[in-house]
C-alpha cells in the first residue's frame, strides 16, 4: 500500500508540474505577451491541458485510489495522505465525465477569447466580442451535459469553484443580502470622495503599493508585482506568488493590490507538505476571496491601519492628499456610493454587482437571455440595482475578464467571500484582542501568521463547509455578520461629509 501510495504522489506532482508550467504560459499572456502571439499560446495551452487532462483520468490512478481506500479509512480522517485519497477520488470522478477534446477546446477558446475582449473593451465593441461569448456557452453546456444536477444547469459550473455548493444554496445567500444592500445603500450618506479622483502617478503608486506589501508577512523573494489589464493573482508554488495590479486615475490601484496579495497570502501559506499535489490550494474560490476581501477591507480600509498608512500616503501624494485630514480620507474610502465598476465599488455595493451577474449567468446557461441581447439586460440589472445608467459597453458587460476565459460560475464567490471575510474575522479577532493596537504601529505579522497556521497551511485537505466550521464553529456561510459590520460601518460616517 505504501508502494501505492508513493505512485500515487508521483503521479500528482508529474501532472501538478505540467499544470504549473500551464500557469506560467497564462500568466505571461496576460502580462507580458505581444498581442501577436495569442494564437500560438492558445495552441500551446491546449495542448497542456490535453496532457494533464489524459494524464489525470487515467485508468490507472483510478486503479491505485480504489487499492488506497483500505488506506484511506485506516487514517485519521485529518491526515495528509486521507485526504489527499479523498479529494483526488472526487476530482478524478468528476474530470472523468469531461472528454479530453472538450476540456482542450475548453482551454483554446479561453486563451483566443482573452485577446479578442481586451481589444473589444478598449474599443467599445461588444459585436466583436459576442462570438467569443456565444462559443463560450456552447462550450459550457455541452460541459453540463456531462454531470448530473438537481436544482439547475449551473450548479456543475458553479461546483467548479464552490464545491459541494448548488445554485439554489447561492441564491439563498442572495435573496437575503440584496434587499439589506438595496436599503443600506439608499439610506447612506452621501460623502465627497471627488479628491479620490485625481491623477496619482504611476510610479509613485507603484513604490506606496510595494511598501505596504512588504508588511504582509510574504517572504522576501517568494513574489512579485506586475501591471495588467484586469488585476488578478496566480502561483506556481508557495514561493512563487504573482500579483498584479493597474496604476490608473484615482488609487483603487491601492486596494487592487491588497486583494490579490489576499489571494496571494493564501498560495504562499499553505503547507509545504501538499505541495505538487491537488491538496496545494484553496478548498473554494469564496474561502479564497474571503482572504482577498479580508485583506483589501477589514485591513485595507480599518482606520487601524490607516492610522499608520496615512501620513507615509500624504507624503507620497502631497498635493492630492496633502490638505486631505484622516477622516475625510477614511469617510470616502468607506462610503457608500453606486457606481459602474465592480473592481471599483465600495463594500456595500460590490455584491449588487455579483448578485447581477449571477442572475444574468443562469439565464444564459438556461437559455432564456439571447447572448446578442446581454449588454440590454446588463443596462437593466444595474439601474434596478444601483440605479446607474450604463453609458457604453467597456463600462458595462465588457468591463469584466471572466466570460472570455469561460470562467462562468465564479462570479458568486466574490459575494460569498465577502460573507465567509465577516465570519472567519469574528474568530480572528477573539484570538487577537490587540489587533487594531498593533495595525496602530504598521504590524500585521501576528495576523498573517494567525490565517496562515489556522486557515492557509490547510489547503484543500477539507471541503468548504469543514474548513469554515474548523475556524467558526458552524459550517453554515452566514449573511448576518457582513451586514452587521456594513451597518455599523455606514452609521459611523459623518451625515453629509
């Protein structure tokens, strides 16, 4: 059996290579590529996913798993090699219901549509983008078609970044949250944020962000930040973290960079033991935003910190910031106020923002919204929802990456994550009393090392109800404490700053 078992791990790392090398090739499309060379690296990740893909539905690793589940139940159930049966079985069952040549015309379509949406969002031109959206859903149903659902055709896509989570359970969560958001919203106070608005220069930016991430607790050479498109986070290994971020008019740049060093911190923390294993990551995308919304808000934008932060701003920025007083400053970066972009918006209305396109997901995957009539519906969700008029396409239904890559069903983990940020928070601050104290003076080492030791290191050994329950007691993801903390953010504002 151990002889097994070692088969089994060289088999894993074999695949989690090619799976990282894949990774790479993604990254360096999105960062540093000529647009010129979409096509070949289109065909170039193809073929690795090919690769991975036949390698990991072999019939052997299924051959070895069912010889390891004498193993398996002989361990505690919280072991590394238990778990490590455990998820590889699920993982294995599921991949092998999806034919290679989909999973491959999967991977090229994601990489070619990349491209064509950056050219359409920085033109305006949702037509050129529409047969990318279209090949995307006939994509992801023929991709339903090979699972099994209860309550809707989007479930097998949403599982694919909240595992064990059906669509009714999301809309559940929702259907509480949106009418308190919606009366939030209307109810805050209005807040002169017009000085956020200014022109901050690139490299001064750039140099602010990288000294608040060198306070994160990330070891010294184990990342780096680069500029891109649509910011996003990826790892090939504990100690090869890569950020990135957009230096544009205002600082939602400052906050971006916070948000995926979140992600970030939670690649770099996980236990060296799981590396090269499908153990080595997060047990869902809304466990993993709740890391990225964590860090961009409860820490990114607390008064603690900026109590610290604030005067090393000033002097980066002194003549935008240089007249700016510390509560005008922490008034505007927690108001309240709708607007058209989702990686802009404040943390009352961002889930508006989710909740839209989880609504809008169903109905394209259920057919009943013509991809053709999109930016219409879109333009009709955000005046429902935040009252703003959509004034083009780039502000609107082409602002977001995601459906050019096929990433249908992520979206509600954005949401979820903001959720999942309040609970996990709740436990972190029983387990640090002093912890504003110490964001006072600039230190977040004890909090870093606190996510790490309780929820990072842990990767995927356990699903995202007993990862959740391991740090709050209750597997239940549980809307009432996040409202709770935006209620009494907001009431804190000065009427009328």
């Amino acid at each position: 059996m151990d002889a097994d078992l070692r088969a089994l791990r060289e088999r894993l790392a074999e695949i989690s290579d090619l799976a990282r090398a894949g990774g790479v090739l993604a990254w360096d499309q999105k960062v540093t590529m000529p647009p010129g060379g979409h096509p070949a690296r289109a065909e170039a990740l193809a073929t690795l996913s090919r690769v991975v893909h036949e390698k990991f539905v072999d019939d052997e690793v299924g051959r070895l798993l069912e010889r390891l589940r004498p193993l398996e139940e002989s361990l505690d159930y919280d072991s590394d090699d238990a778990s490590l049966v455990r998820v590889t079985r699920r993982d294995w069952e599921k991949q092998r219901r999806v034919p290679t040549e989909l999973r491959v015309e999967l991977t090229r379509a994601a990489a070619l549509g990349n491209q064509v949406w950056i050219e359409a969002r920085a033109t305006n031109d949702f037509a050129k983008f529409l047969p990318v959206l279209q090949r995307t859903l006939e994509l992801k149903r023929r991709y339903v078609d090979c699972f099994e659902w209860d309550d809707s055709p989007y479930t097998p896509l949403l599982d694919d970044f909240e595992p064990f989570m059906l669509t009714s359970e999301v809309a559940e969560v929702f259907g509480t949250i949106r009418p308190a958001l919606l009366e939030l919203v209307h109810e805050a106070p209005r807040v002169d944020a017009s000085f956020l608005e200014q022109a901050f220069p690139a490299d001064d930016q750039k140099r602010f962000y990288e000294g608040i991430l060198a306070t994160l607790g990330f070891e010294d050479g184990s990342y780096r930040l680069d500029p891109t498109v649509h910011p996003f986070c990826t790892s090939f290994s504990r100690r090869d973290v890569r950020l990135t971020t957009r230096f544009e008019s205002g600082l939602d740049g400052l906050w971006s960079t916070m948000h995926e060093a979140g992600h970030g911190h939670y690649a770099h923390g996980i236990a060296a033991s799981l590396e090269r294993t499908p153990l080595a990551m997060s047990p869902s995308l809304g466990l993993n935003e709740s890391q990225s919304r964590t860090w961009e808000n409860l820490v990114g934008r607390s008064r603690p910190f900026w109590l610290h932060w604030y005067e090393p701003l000033q002097e980066t920025f002194p003549s935008q910031l240089g007249d700016v007083d510390l509560e005008t400053f922490l008034a505007a970066v927690n108001r309240a106020e709708p607007g058209l972009i989702r990686v802009e918006a404040d943390e009352t209305t961002y889930s508006l923002h989710i909740i839209l396109r989880f609504e809008l997901e169903q109905q394209l995957i259920e057919g009943s919204l013509d991809p053709k009539n999109l930016p219409e519906a879109w333009s009709a969700g955000m005046a429902d929802l935040l009252g703003v008029d959509v004034p083009d396409d780039t502000h609107g239904v082409l602002q977001d990456i995601h459906w050019s890559q096929g990433g249908i069903g992520y979206f509600p983990t954005y949401a979820l994550g903001n959720v999942i940020s309040l609970q996990i928070w709740a436990s972190v601050r029983d387990a640090i009393p002093d912890l504003d104290a110490q964001m006072e003076i600039g230190e977040l080492g004890e909090l870093a090392t606190w996510l790490r030791d309780n929820l990072y290191s842990l990767g995927r050994k356990f699903t995202p109800k007993e990862t959740i329950e391991r740090l709050t007691g209750s597997p239940a993801i549980d809307p009432q404490p996040y409202l709770a903390y935006l209620r009494e953010k907001l009431a804190a504002l000065p009427a009328g700053a």
